[in-house]
C-alpha cells in the first residue's frame, strides 16, 4: 500500500506531462491527423526520460536501427506487394497510368517516416514496453496491438475487417519489436507498407506514382479505407499471426524438453 501511495504522484505527473505535450505541440501541427499521433510520441519519449528510462527500454537502440530497419523495409515492401498482386488476381483493381512528381514522392517519404517512426515510438516503444515491464509480454502485445487499432477508428471508411487487420499487424509488430529488442524493425515495416501503397495507388486518395481503378467488390479491395479493409490483407496478417504463434509455442516446448 506504501508503494502504491508513493507512485500515485509520479502517474499524476506523467499524465499532467502528455497532457501539456499534447495541446501545445498539437496546437503547432495544422493536419489532426498527424498532429495527434506526432504529440502522443513526443510525450511519450519526454516521459520515458524523465520517469521511465532507468527501469525498461523504449527501444530506440543506436547498434539495431540500420540492419533493422531495412530488413523492415524489404518486409513491408515485400508484404504489401503480395498482397496488392492477390487482390489484382482477383480483380479488385488495376493500374491505368503512371504518374511521376518528384516533388510528391518527397512529401510522400516524409510523411510516411513520420507517421510510421511516430506511431511506433508511442505504441510499441512506450506503451508496449511500459506494459511489458510491469505485466509481461502477452498483455502488453494484445494491449497495444488494440490501442493500435483504435487509432484508425476516426478514419474514412474504416470497417470491422480494417480494424481486425490492424490488430493482427500489431500483433506482428509487437512479435518484432520483443524479437529484435527495439522499434526499428516494425518501424521499417510499417513505413515501407504505407509507403508502397501510396507508390502503388491505393493509398485512399493519394497516387504517387501509379494510378489505380478500383472495382465495385470493397470486400476485395478494402473500399475507401484502403488495402487494409481488405478480407485478403485481413486474413494475410492473421495467418502470419498463426505462424508466427506456432513457432512461438514450439520454442517454449523445446525449452520445457531441454530443461528435463
């Protein structure tokens, strides 16, 4: 009871710190979007600092970023395009032209590495490893991996089907960020997914380089919320999540079998 009356202060802190974060570097952002998610990381990383950092990791490790995130960018890229070719197939869309704006592109990097660097620090760097340090990893990925999901509920079109799939992928996103140690790894995927769609024309409105013809089935193509409302992006993430499950149960078995 002791402990807990002299933690109640610093969780007072903490949140009275993410709330003047959030208004006055939210209020300097134009796009809510962004400007919510970028807030939430900066305070996050001002709090792990101030309050957190002697006691677990964020995982914004300096040895890990190069090697991790590019083999998060060959995941990503590589994932997106299966998916985006499985959907062709089953005509959900085609390509009609191409477009090419190097000044597009540009932005189109920037706010992907934002977004996806900004998204990662707050949910798989803070919350993730907060919730791991005090309840263990299986709580803290299916917490996070909700919270991940939730944040996509105020966008256009977003369905059952996207927010299972979101789910899904943070689960994978957790699975990598406890596999590696650090961010940089869901951080490279999750750009490099986002990033592709926008190249490949199904980034809701945007078309960086291709363009894309939708066709009527939104069960197929995901509607207007993107290649995520997708039943085959859906159940793509959840059988990687099986797979990944199964491999997980067969390392802690082999474990049990070597310790007798």
């Amino acid at each position: 009871m002791k402990n807990l009356t002299n933690r109640i202060p610093n969780i007072f802190k903490q949140a009275g710190l993410f709330i003047v974060i959030l208004v006055i570097f939210g209020f300097s952002l134009q796009k809510l979007e962004y400007a919510t998610v970028i807030s939430l990381a900066v305070a996050s990383l001002v709090s792990y600092l101030v309050f957190e950092r002697k006691r677990w990791s964020i995982g914004l490790i300096k040895n890990r970023l190069i090697y991790d995130f590019l083999k998060g960018l060959l995941g990503g890229s590589l994932a997106l395009i299966v998916i985006f070719t499985m959907i062709y197939f089953f005509g959900g869309h085609k390509i009609t032209g191409i477009t090419f704006n190097t000044k597009a592109i540009l932005i189109w990097t920037v706010t992907c590495l934002i977004v996806a660097l900004s998204e990662e620090i707050f949910v798989r760097g803070y919350i993730y490893g907060l919730l791991k340090y005090k309840f263990g990893e299986i709580a803290s990925s299916i917490v996070s991996s909700g919270l991940f999901a939730a944040f996509h509920l105020t966008r256009p079109g977003v369905g059952l089907i996207a927010i299972v799939t979101l789910f899904f992928a943070g689960l994978l996103y957790s699975y990598m960020r406890e596999k590696s140690g650090a961010i940089w790894l869901p951080v490279g995927f999750h750009f490099a997914w986002n990033f592709t769609s926008g190249i490949l024309g199904i980034w809701r409105d945007e078309m960086i380089l291709f363009k894309t013809d939708l066709s009527q089935n939104h069960l197929i193509h995901g509607g207007v919320y993107g290649i995520e409302g997708s039943l085959i992006t859906s159940l793509f993430y959840f059988m990687l999540t099986v797979i990944v499950c199964i491999q997980i149960l067969r390392g802690v078995e082999l474990r049990i079998q070597i310790k007798r």
